[in-house]
C-alpha cells in the first residue's frame, strides 16, 4: 500500500475561478507534463447551471500547491446543439498519439425519459495542448449492448500501432431515495481507429456487495503489469476510490485495500474522495483527486511517501 501525504485543496474553483463558465467544481482533475517546470492540470469547470467545460490550472512543478495560471477560456466548449455533448462534458484522459495530443472526453445530453446520456469524445490539439478542436461531432464510443446509457473513456495507451481503451459502461438506473442515479462497470476494449465504435470488449470489473456503480477507470503502467484506480458508489450513499491489478491490462483482481489515502476528519474531503489521478515528475509521485460532492470545491493533491 502506497502511503500518502495530504497537501490539501490545491485549486479552490469559487475563490480563484475565472469567469462565468468556471462558478465551481473541477471535475476528473489530469495532469499533463507541459515542461519540466510546470504540471498542466485539465478538469471540467461547471457554471451557475451545472454545465461542465473543460480548462486548465497550471502548477509549478517543484511547488506543485503553487498555482501559476489558470486558462481565460475553455480549450473545449460544449457541443452543438442537438449532438452528445450539448449539455457539458467531464475530461477522460490526456494522452500523445499520432497527430497530436488526444483528448478522450465525456459528453453529456439532457433526454426526457432518462436522466442524461454520456457517451466519449474525442478532441486534438496539435499545439501542445494549449487549444483544442473536435476530431468529429459525434461519439468515438457510442451505445453498444450493456452501454445503453453511459460509455465513458477514462483511461488510453497508446501501443503498437493501437488504442487501448478502458471505460465505464452503463446500462440503467438505481433509485435511491426517490432519485434514479447511473448503473455502471468497468471494460475495456482496443482499436486502430478512433473514428469508429468497436464492437468487442472485454469486461473487467463489475461492482460488489452493495456497490451499484464502479466507474472513471485510471490505468498506469506498473513493473511488470497495470495498477488502476477506479471510484465506487453504493447504496448507502458511499463514494470513494479502489484499486485493482492486472498482468495484461484486461484481466483484473480487486485490491482496494492498495488504494491508502482516507478521507480527511473536517473539510473538503471529510466525507467522500473520487476520481483519482495519478502524475510522475523529478522523482516524485503526485495524486490530484475530488473531494465531497464530486469535487464542488475544486480539486486537491497528495503526494507518494517514497522510502
């Protein structure tokens, strides 16, 4: 088990926030290595109507709690009216591939007789991830059988001329006082295109015990196979982070045990942490992660305690 240093709430969205489109929260918090001396944070920033866009916060590398910026705009707006993401987005994974740095993305759309779709985009930037541009205006991962509702890529490797994907899959709802929230698991699937749905998948975690939902998978390289962080739900209102490991990336056992960060007594953590995010830079080993409410405060950070 990885033991963890808190450094708290690293961007405070209501306080350093700019503008109408960032009010609050900073959803599924990426770190991208912009140089050696500054930690490219992208999240998804919502606005007084809850509609997420995704920016960015700068960090300074060897002071990573120091902000150094913060983006004027979103790099990626909501989508046209009508298409997948035209009621906000949530940020998958940032990741260099042919022809650029990738953008997998979660897009949102409100329909009448369910409580919102969420299917994965996809968006290139070609100058080093200061802007971005849709590839298209429809789904890289769309409904398939057991994703009627949600297929949401968060994690992406690029390898041997193929994408590796690993995503949430949902296919109906579980209500809980009164209220339908999202059923999903965990799969994962691999292409050489990104501009089409594959068709075959792999499923690798379901949820267990009194666990509905078990979603927003992290995947790293670990030794000789993977380690992944993925954030839990139950019906007893519990959201908070596990771990898994795999020796080929697809086939998965349960460790969550591994996880090692708990929530913090007071604050803005105290009583749910999700949607973990890991970043290697100079020696050290940083994870970003939400707090309560799905990360209404922003995001925060903790760092690896090597011996």
């Amino acid at each position: 088990m990885t033991a963890w240093t808190k450094r708290g709430l690293i961007f405070d969205t209501l306080r350093q926030g700019v503008g109408g489109w960032m009010r609050h929260s900073a959803l599924t918090p990426t770190p991208w290595r912009m140089s050696d001396g500054v930690i490219r944070v992208y999240a998804s920033f919502r606005d007084d109507d809850g509609v997420g866009r995704i920016g960015f916060v700068d960090l300074d590398a060897e002071r990573p709690d120091e902000v150094l910026g913060v983006s004027a705009q979103p790099v990626l707006d909501v989508g046209r009216g009508g298409c997948f993401d035209d009621n906000g987005m949530i940020l998958g994974d940032i990741v260099e591939g042919p022809g650029g740095l990738h953008m997998f993305y979660v897009g949102f759309q409100r329909v009448a007789r369910a409580k919102f779709l969420a299917f994965s985009g996809l968006a290139l930037s070609t100058d080093g991830g200061h802007t971005f541009a849709r590839t298209q205006e429809t789904p890289v991962l769309d409904r398939g059988p057991g994703r009627s509702s949600i297929a949401a890529i968060h994690s992406a490797m690029y390898e041997d001329g193929r994408w590796r994907l690993w995503y949430a899959a949902g296919d109906g709802w579980e209500t809980i006082g009164g209220q339908p929230y999202p059923r999903y698991h965990i799969r994962y699937t691999e292409t050489e295109h990104l501009h089409g749905v594959p068709t075959r998948d792999h499923v690798c975690l379901m949820p267990q015990g009194n666990e509905y939902r078990i979603g927003r998978p992290r995947v790293y390289r670990h030794g000789q196979g993977y380690v992944m962080y993925f954030t839990r739900g139950d019906t007893r209102g519990g959201y908070f982070p596990g771990c898994a490991t795999s020796t080929d990336g697809i086939h998965w056992e349960r460790h969550d045990e591994l996880f090692g960060l708990a929530l913090s007594e007071r604050g803005w953590d105290s009583r749910t942490i999700s949607y973990p995010a890991l970043h290697e830079q100079a020696g050290r080993t940083l994870m970003f992660y939400n707090g309560n409410d799905m990360g209404v405060d922003g995001f925060g950070m903790a760092e690896a305690l090597h011996a």
